[in-house]
C-alpha cells in the first residue's frame, strides 16, 4: 500500500507543479508592461 501512496502523492506533486506553471505562463502574456512581466519572470526564477 505504501508505494501505490507514493505514486499518488508524486503524481499529486507533478500536477501541482504543472498548475503552477501554467498560472505563471498566464501571468507572463497578461502582463500590462514589460516591466512587469520581467518582474514576474525573476519572481519565479526565485523558487
């Protein structure tokens, strides 16, 4: 039972990162200026 959990919870994780990705890809085209869209861009890099 242990490792079918562990495939849950790494599948969990991959589909969180791939949300995460995708509202960061949204933030980036809807950003009003360039400024901000580099902001955002060395936002994330942070993580």
């Amino acid at each position: 039972m242990s490792r079918l959990s562990t495939t849950f919870a790494s599948r969990r994780a991959a589909r969180r990162h791939l949300r995460e990705e995708r509202a960061l890809a949204r933030a980036l085209a809807s950003a009003p200026t360039v400024e901000s869209a580099h902001e955002i861009a060395v936002l994330s890099a942070r993580r």
